[in-house]
C-alpha cells in the first residue's frame, strides 16, 4: 500500500476516534511501554502531541518518565526541515507553531548523539517496522542524525497494517518496536 493512501485512510479513522477512547488508548500504550526492556538508558525523546489531530496523548510517557528520573528531550521545528532538541525542566516554557505541535521555546539545547530513546509519533505502520508520518521528513532527517543504536519506538492507536508498505526508500529507518493499545510489536 502507498504511504499517500495510508496517511488518507488512518487520519480519517483518527478523526472517529472520541475523546474517552483516545485518552484509554494513550493509557494502555504507555503501560505497555512499561514491558520494553529500555528503562535502563538516560536521554528520552519524547514527542508532544497534536490534539487536533488526535494523536496519542503522551502526558501518561511522560510521567513515567518523570517518576523514573530519566532525561526528557523534546524536539522544536527550527525550519521546514530541521529540528532541533530541547531538555524539559521545570522553567521549559511551551508554545504551539504553526502546525499547533507544543514545542519549547527555547532551553538547554541536547545533542542529538546524546539521545537514547525515541518514541516516534505515526500515522501508520507495517509488520517489517516501516512507518507512515505525515510526510514532511522531520523524523527521517533527525533518526538518520542519531546513533546507530539508538532506540527507536513507534506509537500507534492502530495495529500494524497487513499489507506492507510499498514505496518505502532507502532513508527511511525503520522502528525497533510499534506499541498498540493492544500489542507491542518488535522488528
């Protein structure tokens, strides 16, 4: 199946999603992050979400996080291309962009090579570990930046398509795990 196809079809099946589903959804993805073997490493990049657009919401990561004294790191979109990484602290002060993404203002800047762990926002994704963003790149550019063992989570409301992902290329860099309300998947 096309990305462009998968990117249609899962934004209109989030848009049917209510409220109460959404926030049992983020709750269950987040307990079964609990299950991964990668509470052992320091920097987590975690994304914050649209609410417009239903993402899940990762408030409930981000407590777990917290509660594990691990390093938050959340991404700012410094161009149509670029995206640079911020520590959350207690002074972190949050403003949406253009896109309504809450991103910091600005921060103690994280190198990139510093980064661990990174939960990775999706629309769609495959059972090879193949993901469908929104298509603008922000995540292909910056996972291609990261170690090579980095860790890299997907967070999906949905399960993993059955039909693979045809037009995939050779930037794009596959997940590690997808966790599901219902199912972790492991690549």
């Amino acid at each position: 199946m096309l990305k462009k196809d998968l990117r249609s079809l899962y934004k209109n099946k989030r848009d049917l999603i209510d409220d109460e589903s959404l926030t049992n959804s983020s709750l269950s993805i987040a307990n079964g992050l609990l299950k991964l073997p990668v509470w052992s490493h320091d920097y987590y990049h975690i994304f914050l979400p649209i609410s417009e657009n239903k993402e899940i919401d990762t408030t409930f990561i981000l407590s777990i996080l917290q509660g594990k004294d691990k390093n938050v790191v959340l991404p700012k979109v410094v161009n149509k291309t670029t995206l640079e990484h911020y520590l959350l602290t207690d002074s972190t002060r949050l403003k949406k962009n253009e896109w309504n993404i809450p991103e910091p203002v600005d921060g103690i800047e994280v190198p990139i090579r510093k980064i661990d762990v990174v939960f990775i926002p999706l629309l769609a994704f495959d059972k090879n570990g193949n993901r469908v963003g929104y298509g603008k790149g922000f995540y292909d550019r910056f996972l291609a930046e990261c170690r090579e063992d980095v860790i890299k989570i997907g967070l999906s409301l949905f399960p993993a398509e059955e039909e693979l992902i045809t037009d995939t290329f050779s930037n794009d860099i596959p997940l590690n795990f997808c966790v599901t309300p219902s199912t972790t998947y492991s690549f």
